[in-house]
C-alpha cells in the first residue's frame, strides 16, 4: 500500500466502523424491544455483581487496605468484562444480541409501569413494594403517594442515561468490550458507591470511575429528554433550563441532570426529602405524571433508533 493511499484508507475507514457498530445497535434495540432480558442464571449483569460480591467477601479489612484492594478489584473485572466481550464474533448479529443483554430499556419502562399500574389501582402499598424492589435503593415503606411517583419519575430519567444511554456511546466508542467494561463500571458504583462505613473505602475507585463515564452521557441524555419534550408536549426549553438549573443539586455530578430536564418537561417538582429538589412546577407527582414521563422517554428512545438508523444505513464512503 502506497503512502498516499493510507490517509484515504484510514478516513474512510472510521464512518464505516460506526455505520457497522449502529447496525448492531439496532440489532440490540430490537432485541431489547422484542424479548427483553435473558434468565437471571446466564444473565451478564447478575455475572458481573457476582464478580463484585466476591470481590467483597475477599476484601480486607482496614481502610487503606480496602482502598487498594477496591481499585484493584475493579480493575481486574475491567480487564476481564472487555477480554471476554472481545472474544466473540464481530458478525453484526452476534455482536447485537450479545450487546443487548447489557440495554435494559424495556425491563425500566415495565418496572416503572409495574409502580405507575399500582398507584392507578389505589394501592400504595404495593406501589412502594415494587419500587424499592426494582428502583430504587432507598426506604420506601414511609413514602407518600406523591413521593413514591417523583421517585419512579427520577429513575425513569435517571436510568435513561445509565441503562441505555451511555452504554450505547460505550458501544459506539469502543465496541462490545467497551460497553462489557462501562457495564462492569456501573454494576461496581451501583453495589459499592455508597459512602458508608461499609463502602467508603473499598466502593471509592468504583464510584469516582462511574462519575468520569457518565459525565457526557448524563448531559447528553438531559438534552435527549428536551427534545423529546418538545416533540411530546412543546416544553423542550424548559426542560432543558431547569436542568442547567438544578443539576448540581443532587450529591452526583451527573444523576441531577436527566432527572432535573424531567421534572421540567412535566412542570413539576421532584423532591427527594433531606436531599434534593428538582424543578419548582405546581403539578404534584402522581401515576397519570408518571404515564407522560414515560412517553417522553419513549420518544428519547425513538430518536435513539433514528439516529442510528441514519448513520447505519447504506451509503457511498470514500
């Protein structure tokens, strides 16, 4: 191959990559669409807490101990999530059904319509059950109705990013052994960023890497949600303000920004008690709120499948 040649090679060469990595996005759409999440036995994520609930039983017990031994932990999981990811095939098909096993939009939309359904049904009680079943980490037997919405509506936002969002720019980054290694990343914040006496030490390399990952998927998944908004009921500029607005206000650099453009798009205000407020519009959180949160975040997704349809689709490069 000629010197000359090599620019052009190279040039063409990287929107063919992404034009092949959105293809099995798709793929993974679809699949994650159509039959959602394979049996917990043979199921990545369950894989990869049991990883990171080993590494807890190992773990030392002083803090500086722990500290490295954490880091260490995370870094080998790291290693080992993208090895074996990197491991398959690159046939487009394969490569979309192993990656959507690693999405979980519908399993989120259902979990939130489980805890939408109840509240409809007047019963409280099993609407707080499902959402501190598959949710949210929090107590929630003393939540109200309307807290109990606000907190749906804030993980619907919130999971956006982190289930769907940043694992497809993962994906289209770095391929399947990026998206296996952000997945790793944020199983190890979800278990071990706590700060307790617990996790302090041993979750605080887990923690800081998922802030450093979802740092531009949080925000680009804020303005997902304006534009959805805008589309589903004209109120993508506030959304959108109220984001740049309250994001900062949550304990996470990067959480307060889906769910802040989510309480803007509905004109209300989410309020986790001794922790934050998001928004400040007069619409109280209630089921039929949680029902117009989830189509503005069905409409993120469809943008989603748009934006990669487009990049996918055949085209003369060179």
């Amino acid at each position: 191959m000629s010197k000359a040649s090599r620019p052009r090679l190279l040039a063409s060469s990287s929107p063919r990559v992404l034009a092949t990595r959105c293809r099995a996005l798709l793929v993974a759409l679809a699949s994650d669409a159509l039959l959602g999440d394979p049996p917990n036995a043979w199921h990545p994520v369950v894989l990869l807490g049991g990883w990171m609930q080993l590494g807890e039983r190992l773990a030392p017990r002083t803090a500086s101990a722990r500290l490295a031994w954490g880091a260490a932990w995370l870094a080998g999981g790291l290693a080992l999530a993208a090895g074996t990811a990197a491991l398959l095939p690159r046939q487009t098909l394969i490569q979309g059904l192993a990656a959507s096993t690693l999405l979980a939009y519908r399993g989120l939309d259902r979990a939130v319509g489980a805890v939408q359904a109840a509240l409809e049904a007047g019963d409280l009680a099993e609407a707080r059950r499902l959402l501190g079943w598959h949710l949210v980490s929090r107590p929630t037997a003393g939540l109200t109705e309307a807290e109990v919405a606000a907190a749906a509506i804030e993980s619907l936002a919130e999971n956006l990013s982190d289930s769907l969002v940043a694992p497809l720019l993962a994906y289209l980054t770095g391929g399947l052994p990026a998206l296996a290694a952000y997945r790793l990343a944020n199983t190890a914040d979800a278990m071990w960023g706590y700060r307790d006496a617990r996790y302090q030490h041993l979750g605080r390399a887990a923690a800081r890497l998922d802030d450093a990952l979802n740092l531009l998927p949080a925000r680009l998944t804020a303005a997902l949600i304006a534009l959805a908004a805008q589309l589903v009921n004209g109120r993508g500029g506030e959304a959108w303000q109220v984001a740049r607005r309250d994001a900062r206000r949550t304990a996470s650099p990067n959480a307060g920004w889906p769910m802040a453009a989510m309480a803007g798009a509905l004109t209300t205000t989410l309020t986790k008690r001794d922790h934050y407020t998001l928004g400040a519009g007069p619409r109280l959180p209630d089921a039929a709120l949680i029902g117009e949160g989830r189509a503005i975040a069905r409409t993120a997704v469809a943008m989603v499948w748009v934006a990669c349809g487009a990049i996918a689709a055949p085209r003369q490069i060179g």
